[in-house]
C-alpha cells in the first residue's frame, strides 16, 4: 500500500476511535445507545477519510506562471470539491521547449498566477519544474495537469510542446499526466477547455485515486476557440503523423468518422489522445 495512503487511513481511524470515546462524556451523563456510538463513530470517520483524501493536483505549463491559462485552470479546478491544487511553473514564457531539462541546481521563489493563487515559479524550463516540484518541494500528487496551453498540440507538433514536455516528465516520475491545450483564436476559449478538464476528472477520478490511470503515456486533451458554432464532443483518437497541426476549428462542420486529432480539431471536436513519454527519435542526419 501507498506509504501516503497508508498514513491517511491510520489516522482517520485514530479520529474515529476518539470521537467514540468521547461519546460518554455528555453533560447530562446519559450512555449513548449502541446505534448512537456507531453513527456518530460512522460520520466521523468517514469525514476524516474524506478530508484526508482530497485529491492532490500539480498543476504546471509552459507560458510561466502569470499565463491567463494557467489562471484560468486552477480557479476552474479550485471549485471542485475535495480537490488541493499545487502550483509550481515556470517563471517566464517557455513554449517550444519540449523536453529540455536544467543541469544542476534550479531556482525557485514564491509567486501568484494572474488572479493570485499561490505559486512556486521556477527559472527554467517547464520539465524543470516537476524536478522542482518532486525533488525540491517533495510534493506526491496524485494528478498533474500542465496547461492550459495557449494554442494546440497536436500530431507532428507534440515533440516540440512545453506543455507536452512537462507532462511527460511527470510520467517519467510516475504520476499520470494531462496536458491540456486551448486552440489559437484572437481570444482563446479557456473556459471550454476548463469545463472539459473538470468533466474528465470527474469521470477519470476513481481511476486516478486508485492509482490506476497509465502513467505509461500521456494524455494530451486538445479543445477548439470556435468563431462560429461551438466545441462538438470530446474524440479520442491518435496523433496524427503528418498535416496543418496549427489551423483554426470549424465548429460549425458536420463531417464524422475522423480518425486523427489534426483532421478532428479542424471539424470542431476536443481531442484526447495518448501520447509518447519518450519523444520520437530524432532522424539520421
């Protein structure tokens, strides 16, 4: 059993067993009654296993922390009940970074997203900041979700990806990973990529507890800025190997049967797909 978990359900039941012995110290000396004991025990216990249990989220990117992304992620995942947020994220704008990794120590200092919650903003690149965040800080989340993104990552562009990159260091460590990325558009739809994510961490999240959510690849969500029509459904398919990753969606499009996530985000649909923890081998000069 997880050392973390382990702790949590001793002490939730140490909470449960004061909370019984408490029970006969009512100020007119009555005794509880045997359902009595085991009701107030029962609540007790379970809201202490409920407390301990909040999910722990690591949330990162790649357009630094003051990003509107970022922002716009964490007060989307704030509102989830039993949900903690962590932020820790790169202090400046790092796209196009992908995997790159800092050699020797990194620095860090305390810092707010654009709303003002709290933050570590790290001086590197965003796989630094999971270094900083595992290693450093000595954070075990249970999920990290590095985004949202300004502008899709999809197919042959993924490698490049920062927000990518982060991910996948993530992985690289254990922890399942969501890399989340918002279409480009003169005003980024952030809160329909929000309202996806919260969707799939509710479907996802009993999954994620209990550790079972392949931390083998990791998961890119890809959600259009519609100028017309709006976001059609989420599709999971592959990424594509080749094609136009950086065009604008057509909401408005009636076409099916897409089996890539390029030729699926231009007719309108939110892709998920698995991608890589490794990046593709570079080709023979």
């Amino acid at each position: 059993m997880d050392t973390r978990r382990s702790t949590r359900l001793v002490a939730a039941a140490f909470a449960a067993s004061l909370v019984a012995a408490g029970c006969g110290g009512d100020d007119d000396g009555a005794i509880p009654q045997s359902g009595e004991r085991e009701t107030a025990t029962t609540e007790a216990a379970t809201t202490t296993v409920a407390e301990a249990e909040a999910l722990q989220i690591l949330v990162t990117n790649d357009d630094g922390v003051g990003a509107a992304g970022i922002d716009a992620l964490v007060a989307g995942l704030a509102e989830v009940e039993g949900v903690e947020v962590t932020v820790v994220a790169p202090a400046t704008q790092q796209s196009a970074t992908g995997g790159n990794a800092t050699e020797g120590e990194l620095v860090s200092a305390p810092s707010q997203t654009a709303s003002g919650h709290e933050a570590t903003a790290v001086e590197g690149f965003p796989a630094d900041t999971i270094r900083v965040a595992f290693d450093d800080q000595g954070l075990t989340p249970d999920l990290v979700i590095s985004g949202i993104n300004e502008g899709q990552n999809l197919g042959p562009v993924v490698d490049a990806s920062g927000t990518i990159g982060a991910a996948r260091a993530a992985a690289r460590g254990g922890v399942p990973a969501l890399a989340v990325s918002q279409g480009v558009g003169d005003a980024p739809d952030y809160p329909a990529a929000v309202e996806l994510v919260v969707a799939w961490l509710e479907e996802n999240r009993d999954a994620v507890v209990a550790g079972e959510l392949d931390a083998a690849v990791v998961l890119s969500l890809n959600v259009p800025t519609c100028t017309t029509g709006e976001v059609r459904e989420v599709v999971e398919v592959p990424p594509a190997t080749a094609g136009d990753a950086m065009g604008a969606s057509d909401c408005a499009s009636t076409v099916e049967g897409l089996t890539d996530d390029i030729s699926a985000f231009a007719n309108g649909f939110a892709t998920l797909s698995e991608v890589p923890v490794e990046p593709a081998a570079a080709p023979a000069a």
